[in-house]
C-alpha cells in the first residue's frame, strides 16, 4: 500500500537535481471509466498510419484467435512487443462518444497511452508533460506530488504508472537516487497488478542501470524481467528480447562466458 512518507523521500531526491518543488495541486480522483488513452503518436507509425490519434480510448484487441482487454497502459507496450510482429492486430474503442474500429499493421506501432485519470490529475499531468523536454525533473515532481493524493488500493494502478514516468524522468534528468527509488516505488505499486506491470517496470528500471554502465544491477534488473515475463509467456517476445539484453550486458561487463550462455 502507499505510503505517504514515500513521497516526501521522493521529492527530496528531485531536490538533489537543484530544482525547485511546488506544491501538490493534485485532488482525489473522479470516477473514471475503463480503458486507455492515446497519449502520442509517433509520426509516420504503424498507429497514424492506422488512423490512431491522440484522445482516442481504447477497450478491446484481438488477433486471429487472441485477444483480449486494455487494462493498462502497460498491456500496450506489453502487446507492441507480444503482437505486433505476429500479424494485425484489430483495436476496437471510443473516439469522443463514437464507437471506433482501428487496424494495426505488423511490426511496431510507436504510440503511447495513459489511464483514464481525473481532471484534475490530468492537468497536473499535461503541465509537467510541457516540462519534460527542457525540464524533466520538475515534471516528474509533479507526477510524484500527485501520487501523495491517490490514496487506497482502486489507486494502485495509476500510482504505479505515475511512479513510473516519473523514474524515466529523473532518468533523463541525470538524478540517479531519484530515478532509483521511484523504480522501486512503482514496483512496490505494481505488487498486486501482475507480471505484465511488473515485468515492465523492472525492465525499464534495467534500461536506465545499463546507460549508467551499473551492469551488475541491470543484469539483476533485467533477470527479474525475465521472471516476471515467463510467468506470462515463457517463450515470448517480451522474454527473449530481455534475454538479448542481459547478453549484452554481460558483454559491456566482460563476461564473455556468460554472455554466450
């Protein structure tokens, strides 16, 4: 369960960057609806290709005899890497009040989403989005200044999700401690989401380790991917991608041996 002390570490480690906090402007969430948001588009993608378009929610997938619900914005990134390759995937959701049918070509999609969130969480949201280019840290501020708010376990999802933008952010901001205890937060979030969330966070917690070439926690990070992926698919994607990446972890390190494991 969240802490809120957890919180105020966490924002003591975006201070380490120098920059300025400013206080929570988050509120309880609204009541909000099932599915996820189009957050981006990557230009000339499979997804604008596709007639994806940012706001437009998505419900349902399926491919040949697969298919299955969006519960997360995880099951996206999760299925870009599961699916994708295999064929096109049918996305079946909502844009404004209109029922919508969108058909994703193989190969990667290139776009993002985001969960239903309050209004209020998704202005605090979209501010620190105009921040992130020239000033990641102080967007991630705000993420984390949200998650304060988002008390009891129905919350548990979007404080996961908001922990883990927030990671990448101080990620790219160069804040080391900040990125690391926001990763470990979110996993802490993600207890009782699954081994898709999981997997996921443990995989971009791995990413962040190897640019710092700390290549024995990477591997640790990136070994626990491939745990929580097996739990899944054991011989998917998503698995053997992650093992492709502890090789060349292995690698950088020196560890021939291992590597050719």
């Amino acid at each position: 369960m969240f802490q809120p002390s957890l919180v105020a570490t966490l924002l003591l480690c975006t201070l380490a960057s120098g920059q300025n906090t400013a206080p929570s402007r988050a509120v309880l969430p609204d009541t909000v609806s099932s599915g996820v948001v189009v957050d981006e588009v990557r230009k000339g993608s499979n997804a604008e290709q596709a007639g994806l378009q940012v706001g437009d929610v998505l419900s349902n997938w399926s491919r040949a005899e697969a298919s299955g619900k969006f519960e997360s914005p995880f099951d996206v990134s999760y299925l870009d890497v599961e699916q994708s390759p295999r064929g096109s995937v049918v996305v079946e959701g909502l844009r404004g009040v209109e029922p919508h049918v969108w058909r994703l070509s193989p190969n990667a999609w290139h776009f993002k989403a985001r969960p239903q969130l309050s209004a209020k969480v998704l202005s605090d949201y979209l501010e620190g989005q105009k921040l992130a280019e020239s000033h990641p840290a102080d967007a991630a501020q705000r993420l984390i200044a949200d998650v304060s708010q988002l008390q009891g376990s129905s919350h548990a999802l979007i404080r996961c999700w908001l922990l883990f933008r927030a990671a990448g952010l101080l990620a790219k901001a160069k804040n080391s401690p900040g990125s690391d205890s926001a990763y470990q937060h979110s996993l802490n979030e993600a207890a009782e989401l699954g081994p898709i969330v999981r997997a996921q966070v443990f995989e971009a917690w791995g990413d962040a380790l190897r640019k710092r070439n700390e290549w024995d926690r990477s591997e640790h990070s990136l070994e626990q991917a491939v745990a929580e992926g097996q739990k899944v698919a054991p011989d998917g994607l998503f698995v053997a991608n992650n093992l492709m990446h502890i090789v060349y972890v292995r690698w950088q390190r020196g560890d021939l041996s291992g590597a050719k494991e």
